[in-house]
C-alpha cells in the first residue's frame, strides 16, 4: 500500500504532455484507464440482467436500476435511451447501471427479455 504523501505527492499538470492521469501518470490522450476498468466490469458480469426498484439516498423517489448489461458504454446509453423512451420517464446511465425514474419493473423486464437477455427482478 502506497502512503498518503505517495498518493498526494504525484505528477498532475506537465508543460511537456498537459494533463495527466493521476492513476497511471500518462498523458490523458495516452490514458488506457477508463478502456481497462469497463473491460473489467463487462468480465465480471455473469449474463443475468437483474432489475430492482431502490429509494435509498433518493429522498423517497423511487428509480427502477437495471445492472449487470453486458455492453459498452456508448451501446449501454443507447439502450437507456430506447427504455426511457419505452417507459415515458427520464433516467441516466451512471457506473454501467441504467435509472430509470419511476417504478417500471415490469415494462423493462418484458423489453429487455424481447430483446433476448436473461432477466431477474431482485430485490423487494
């Protein structure tokens, strides 16, 4: 484990390269972070589209979150898009789970098994 003054202490601006990355120091042109973290992510994923309906952090509104898609970001947002739309509510794509506002359990699970995942509803 690297110590505070380690972490605190690294390269953040080079007149040389501009703005670096403060994981691996490159230049963030040259930045390969984002692309290994979303690879990742799609590699621990085991097929089961799971949907499930949260309040909590939300001030009582319920968001209806979809996790576990097995697709890219930007294939991941047009597919929020397409399910917003089918449900007439807003959303947004954050960390690879989508939100949709509102409690649309049923209508995501009928959509998302159209479009031939395997779905779970978990939760309460």
């Amino acid at each position: 484990m690297t110590s505070l003054r380690d972490q605190l202490g690294g390269l953040v601006y080079s007149t040389e390269h501009g703005k670096t990355c403060p994981t691996c120091r490159e230049a963030l042109e040259a930045c390969h972070c984002d692309d290994v973290s979303e690879q990742q992510r799609l590699a621990e994923l085991d097929g089961i589209v799971r949907i499930r309906r949260e309040t909590s952090g939300r001030k009582g509104k319920g968001v209806t979150t979809v996790s576990g898609i097995p697709l890219s970001g930007e294939e991941l947002k047009t597919l929020a898009k397409t399910l917003k739309k089918r449900c007439g509510t807003g959303g947004a794509v954050k960390d690879g789970i989508i939100e949709i506002q509102g409690d649309h359990r049923d209508v995501l699970r009928q959509e998302l098994s159209a479009l031939g995942y395997q779905v779970k509803l978990a939760g309460g």
